[in-house]
C-alpha cells in the first residue's frame, strides 16, 4: 500500500527559530500645542488606558507559547507594553537600540502624529514616496535599514536554533522589517495596528519568511 502524502498546517521546523513581533500598545493622547518628552531624541509617550489592556489581551494570546527571550526597545511603550509577558514567563526583556522608532526629525514628540491627522502637505508626500526623509530632519530610509537588519540580526541569533522569541516594537520598524524579509516595497508594511502580531520564521539554512502580519484577532 503506498503512503499518503497529506495537507498539514505549517510548523516551525525544529532547528528553525521564530520571532513573535508585537507592536506596542495605543499610546497617550496629545493635545494641540503639548509636546511628548525625548528619550535620544524620539517621542516618549506611555502606553494609554487602551494600551494597558491591549498589552494584557496580548500576553494572554501568547500564554503557552515556547518564549525563550523577550525584546523591547529604549522607550517606555515597549516596556509597558511587554509588562503582563513578562509577570507571565519571568523572563527579563533585553533593550534593542537598534530597533527604536523612525526618527522623525523636526516632527518628533508627537508632532508626525499631528501633521498626518490633518493631512500635512509634506505629511502625505513623505507617504506616497515611501521615504521618511521627505520629512525635515527625518533618518533616511539606509540608514533605517541597516540599523533594523543589525537588531533583526541579534534577536535570532539570541534565540537561538529551535527557539522562540517575542519583539515589542514600533510600526515603522515592524514595516522596515518585512520590508526587508519580503523585498517589498518601502512602506507596504507600516500599517500594523497596536498590539498586533506578526511572525517571522528563520529556517536553519538562514532562509526568512514572513508567516502573517498584522494578526489583531485577540483584540476583537
């Protein structure tokens, strides 16, 4: 009798290694004329009332998941956003500076988030060109690159071969991210909402694939 060859959803191979990315959570409102702290130079605001819980339903989303690391960056969002992950599994977050916020240039502390509310004039060029730099002062799209693939990088390598990890992150690094994996265009990626996750499966031939984006279903 000869075997049958069926149709099974997708694993993770065993020596393969996949990274859980989480955008951070809703952060604080702000009022006209208000400005967000910086922390080296990015908007700092807290995770809102709405963000704390969404952090929450996140962490319940992951309960069993294998987490051997948890990844956040220097801003208060992510930390607070991985807080209830982190009471959950007792692992200590580790601070990737490489993967902070697209800096903004002349718009940060709250001022990108303005401008493209009201449909700023440069706001919505800087969209349909799929480059920060449109944006005075803004980090340039290489630079952007070659900082997130170096934090993509060490995440994989701190995980290790048949591990799991989880990144609180930005949007815009989550974008450039896929963007990478995917070879897609700049900005196809950007629009992953609060507390989101997104899979990234590295394979032990150092092959990377993009599993899902933007998976909201635990905030429904």
């Amino acid at each position: 009798m000869s075997e049958s060859y069926e149709q099974r959803a997708f694993t993770v191979p065993r020596d393969g290694r996949e990274l859980i990315v989480v955008r951070h959570g809703a952060s604080a409102g702000l009022k006209q004329g208000e400005t967000f702290d910086l922390v080296g130079g990015h908007g700092d605001p807290p995770l809102s009332p709405a963000g704390r819980e969404q952090a929450v339903r996140v962490a319940e989303r992951l309960d069993g998941e294998p987490i051997r690391a948890i990844f956040v960056t220097p801003l208060q969002r992510t930390h607070q956003t991985a807080e209830p992950l982190v009471a959950a599994t007792g692992i200590e977050p580790r601070v990737i500076e490489d993967l902070r916020e697209v800096h903004l240039g002349e718009w940060e502390g709250g001022e990108y988030r303005m401008r493209m509310a009201e449909r700023d004039p440069i706001a919505m060029p800087a969209l349909m060109e799929e480059r920060w730099e449109v944006i005075p002062g803004a980090e340039t799209m290489d630079a952007l690159a070659e900082r997130v693939g170096r934090g993509l990088d060490a995440m994989l390598e701190a995980i290790g071969s048949g591990g799991t990890g989880v990144a609180v992150l930005h949007g815009g690094v989550i974008g450039e991210l896929c963007r990478q994996i995917t070879r897609s265009r700049p900005f196809a990626f950007i629009h992953a909402d609060n507390c989101s996750i997104t899979r990234i499966v590295q394979f032990s031939m150092g092959h990377r694939l993009l599993r899902n984006f933007n998976d909201s279903a635990h905030l429904d």
